[in-house]
C-alpha cells in the first residue's frame, strides 16, 4: 500500500534560498573631481552585482550634467556592482533619480531624493554611500518601486510621486522576480518584447499586470508557476541578504481553533492522505521589517517567509505558497502536493508584539482519479520580542 502525505506546521512552510550574482567588468570611477564642489556618490548596482553596468543621475527626469556640460554618468562597475559618481554642490535643485544601463536589455533605476537630502547625508563630508542614502544602491527591487511610483507612467519618479508612493512588497515581488529572471536566468527572451524591450520597461509592464513577452501570463502568474520557484527563491535570498543583522527574536504563540483532516481514501491497493498540524505552538522566530519599504519578514530555522507592512497602520499581511508539485512517484501512481500559509494581523513595532491569525492549507492529489484531499488549520498568532 502506497500513500502520500504533506504536513504544514504553522510558519514551517518550505521557503527560500540560493542567490546568484554576474561577475567581471572595469573599476568603478567617479565621473569628475570632486574637489569641494561636488559630493562623491558611492553605491552598488546588485541583484547580485552587476558588473560593466554605467549609472547615470538624472534631475526631474533630464540627464543631469556639470558646468563643462557632460553628462553626469560612471564609469563602468566593478566586478562587485560598485559605482562612483560626482555630483555639484550647486547642481541646480530637482528630484533626483539614478539609472544604471548594461547594453540593451539590462536597465534598473533608484528614486535617490533631492540635492538636499544628498548633501545631508554626505554630513560635514564629501562622500555618501549606500550605508548613509539607502537609495544609491539601485536593484532590482528600488526598479520595482521606481516604477510603482512612477502613477503618471512619464518613465520617471517626480518628488510629488515619491512622497505619495506607500510601499507594497507584494506588489514589488513579482515585478523583481521578473527583472532578476532576464539578468541572471537568461529569461530575456521569453520576458522581454514589445513595448518592453528592456528590464525598466519590464518591471513597468508587470506593476500593471500586462501578459510578459511570449509568456502569455502577468508577473504574479509568472512568479506564481512552480517552475519559476528557484527565481522567486533567489529574489527572496537576495532581500534577507540586504535585510541581514536586522532581525530580532520573538517569541511566536498559535492557538489552533478550527481544523478538518478528511479520512484517508483507499483504492487500487494505494491510499491517499493529508496531514496538518492541529497543535498549539510557542517557538522563537526572527522578525525583521523594512519600513521604508513595507516589508516583513519572519525567519524560523533559517526558513523565510516574506510579506507586505504597513508602517502607518501596523498591517501585516503575508502568504507563502507551496506550489503544485510531485511528492512521489511509483510504478503506478504520481502523487502532488501543494499548499499555502496566510498570515494577517498588526504589528506594533515599538513595543514589540504582534497580534493576528492564520490559515494554512495541505492538499493532495494523485494520477488516479479527481480525488483530492485537503486538510486546513486556522487559529489566532501572538508574538512578543524577546
């Protein structure tokens, strides 16, 4: 007799990892002296490092240039994505914003803010980095927010846009998931076409839910199909990666009040079943948010999961899904499996809890017939910080 399980314990759902980065390129320089007349910028062009890329400044959408005229551009990155630009001190005010450009296809872009908030963060100095301005490192997550927040659709961020944008991550996800998939998993060809012709263009057409390339599928379908999981896992790495030395440990309770495990269902000398645990938990767990961008995080074990924050309200909302997959197979029978955790509630980051509840799902499938078993749980979550 043959069966096929699945158990999903609350926050244990298989979640992410890998990461992948491209090699090569010329030193990064800055694009003139700098003197005390100009502020260094220093940053990183990353979705993994991007090597070769130019990153150029553009003020209220216009290329910004010095006094002699030329364009205020790097040289190419480094082997590490590192960039260099000048910027003058008496550059004339607008909205800051940088692309970074790698032959045709590879185009990202980071709302950096305006001359003002430049020079304060270069302090008594002549040099900023991404440790004090953030947005000088341009990835392809600031490309998905750049072009959500760009509601005029002009290919640019304006100051008006940037303090209106109130960060998503669900919405950023997808659009990065399928930037990332053109530059480090060769996906250009089936992403790319059309009006989107290069990554910049891409993330635009995915914040919009427009069919991608000769994919026929939106972004969130695209990022949704199991065969896209490793892309999806790299993107998640690649934010915990960035997020790293933020988290902080709570300790995470469950109260399971609702659940339904049908009976086993037997046929041709093979059983098909689901499990899920009806169990009340308390666990330690790392949380980490990014309010800036309206990112959560909850990391058990080295398992991630990633979802949406709302800083002004506390509102958590987060799904990791198990896509439809085969779990085992034998000289008759192939079985799938496949399930989702949700979790919603407040977080109130100051005094450290979290307040919410949870549903997750367990299902199973076989090669024989329809037959399709799907075990639930549902309960209430607390978490203190520890």
């Amino acid at each position: 007799m043959h069966k096929a399980a699945i158990a999903i314990l609350p926050l244990f759902l298989a979640a992410c990892g890998g990461s992948s980065s491209n090699g090569g390129g010329s030193n990064a320089s800055d694009s003139g002296a700098t003197g005390n007349n100009a502020i260094a910028l220093s940053g990183l062009v990353s979705d993994g490092p991007i090597a070769g890329a130019q990153v150029c400044l553009f003020s209220d959408g216009v290329q910004a240039r010095n006094a002699a005229g030329a364009a205020l551009c790097s040289t190419e990155t480094d082997a590490q994505g590192n960039y260099t630009i000048a910027i003058p001190k008496d550059l004339a005010p607008g909205f800051l914003t940088l692309v970074a450009s790698k032959g045709s296809t590879i185009r990202i872009a980071s709302a950096l803010g305006t001359l003002a908030q430049v020079t304060q963060a270069a302090g008594s100095g002549a040099t900023v980095t991404s440790s004090s301005l953030p947005a000088a490192r341009i990835t392809h997550f600031t490309t998905a927010e750049f072009v959500l927040a760009d509601t005029n659709n002009d290919g640019t961020v304006s100051r008006a846009e940037f303090d209106s944008y109130v960060p998503d991550y669900s919405k950023v996800r997808p659009a990065a998931v399928v930037v990332k998939a053109v530059i480090d998993f060769d996906q250009g060809d089936s992403l790319l076409g059309g009006q989107a012709s290069n990554t910049l263009l891409l993330a635009a057409a995915a914040v919009k839910g427009q069919a991608l390339g000769t994919t026929g599928k939106t972004a969130v379908e695209w990022a949704g199909d199991a065969a896209n999981v490793t892309i999806v896992t790299a993107v998640d790495q690649d934010l915990a990666n960035e997020m790293a030395g933020t988290f902080a440990n709570y300790q995470l309770s469950t109260n399971v009040t609702s659940y339904r495990i049908p009976s086993a269902v037997s046929a041709n000398n093979a059983s098909i079943s689901c499990e899920i645990n009806t169990g009340n938990e308390s666990v330690i767990v790392q949380i980490a948010i990014d309010a800036s961008r309206g990112i959560f995080v909850l990391k058990h074990d080295g398992i991630q999961t990633v979802g949406s924050y709302n800083p002004n309200t506390g509102a958590v909302s987060l799904t990791n899904l198990d896509p439809l997959a085969v779990s085992m197979t034998t000289s008759q029978l192939t079985y799938y499996t496949e399930g989702y955790f949700r979790l919603n509630g407040i977080l109130d980051a100051s005094a450290g809890k979290f307040t919410g509840t949870y549903a997750e799902l367990s299902a199973n499938t076989w090669s024989l017939d329809a037959t399709r078993q799907e075990c639930t749980a549902a309960g209430s979550v607390t978490a203190a910080r520890l």
